[in-house]
C-alpha cells in the first residue's frame, strides 16, 4: 500500500464556514475596505457559477466526502452566468484542508457527448484532463450527475493569494443534466438565511484578514455544495 505524501501535494488551504446573511453583511462591510473585488464580477459584484458534477451509481464521489478519505478527486463542467462561450471541465483534488485543481477548455458539443454517453473521442484526446476523465468514466462509471447553480461574491487579497467567497441562492437540478439550458427547474438546498463562507490562500493567511473574518456564529463545515445537493436527490 502506498502511503500519500502531503508534502508532494502542492495545493492551496480551503476553509468552508456556513455564515448567517447578516454576518456576510458585517463581513462585506469590513472586507470591501482592505481587499479588492473580483473584476470578473458584474454590477452587484456577484456572477452566477453552474457545475455539473460527476459521479457513479454508487454515489462514489459523494460517499469520499462523507466518509472524509484523505486523499479524493471530484471532475464537474463549470461555466459562468449561463454563457457557453467558455465552459470549463474541472478536476479538483483534495488532501485534508489542501486543494489543488487542474482544468481544460471544451465545448458545448463535447459536453453534449458525454453526458449521452458518448466517450470514445475522449481516449486519445490531446488534453490530458479529458484522457483522465475518460479512464475515470469506463473504470467507475462516472457521469455527469446532477447541476449545482449559486451566486458567488469574491474578495482578493494579493498577499498570501487569498480569496474570500461568499456563495448564496446554491440549488440543485434533482439530477437533471442539461448544463446548457438556463431554464432547467432547480430548487432550493441551503437554509434561507444561510451562506457558505470560504477561505482560500497559499501558505498563510495574513493576520489582518484572519481578524476580520471574526464574526459572532460562525461554523465550520465539511459539507460541500455538492454534498449538499445530494441530499435532494
């Protein structure tokens, strides 16, 4: 059995806190004055993120997460604001509180592919992520799952490369695939007053920014949003 090696693992510490919406409130308050808003961001400063998650008939990605393995991977088509100028396929891999995620261009078309079950094309593609997928897809059956949507609001830091996130509206497609289609149904998974607070940096997190993220019930959570989900479905 090979034991994995943190210190060969070079990714980024992740915290997910589950905030109230007047905590995200008194936190923006406080953020807006030493960090920077993300410019990708639209008027109200918050885009929209859909994913659709991989996973297998034995919910193998989601079962990883709940039993905590200690080192586990998760593949999801991502694009932002419902444009499929630029859709992305996603790995992200996760060692204790290090993340690490790798990612590659495809097309509306390729995505279409595979969520009918059409994956051949993938085994000598050039892109690496794609070959991997494919493995990933014959060996334990993945396929595309389930669509996760939520608004996310970020802040920059550029010391410690830090990124604060506040994610809300987070909904799920009861299984439903159609990444493409802006109208497919979602409902809604987290509590209405709920907001997922995250804390992403490289090696450390400078003390100025750790003191204003003090807030008064402030919870710590393993839950993902893809977890989440799930649990509807």
């Amino acid at each position: 059995m090979t034991i994995p090696n943190p210190n060969a693992f070079k990714g980024r510490v992740e915290l997910k806190h589950e905030i109230t919406k007047m905590d995200c409130f008194l936190l923006r308050q406080n953020l807006q004055h030493i960090m920077k808003r993300d410019p990708h961001a639209g008027a109200d400063g918050k885009y929209l993120i859909r994913s659709v998650y991989f996973d297998n008939f034995a919910d193998k990605v989601v079962t990883e997460k709940k039993e905590g393995f200690y080192r586990r991977d998760k593949f999801r088509v991502r694009l932002y604001n419902h444009s499929t100028d630029i859709i992305h396929l996603e790995k992200k891999s996760k060692m204790n509180n290090l993340c690490q995620k790798q990612k590659c261009r495809i097309t509306a078309e390729e995505y279409e592919r595979m969520r009918h079950d059409d994956i051949t094309w993938m085994q000598d593609d050039s892109r690496d992520l794609l070959r991997e997928l494919y493995v990933q897809m014959t060996m334990f059956q993945l396929k595309p799952i389930t669509i996760v949507d939520y608004e996310r609001e970020v802040f920059i830091y550029e010391y410690g490369n830090v990124r604060v996130t506040f994610d809300s509206s987070v909904k799920t497609s009861f299984r439903n695939t159609d990444l493409l289609n802006p109208d497919v149904i979602m409902i809604d998974t987290l509590e209405p007053n709920m907001v997922v607070l995250e804390v992403k940096y490289d090696e450390y997190l400078p003390d100025i920014i750790s003191k204003l993220l003090q807030v008064s019930d402030r919870r710590k959570s393993a839950i993902s949003k893809y977890q989440i989900s799930r649990m509807f479905g």
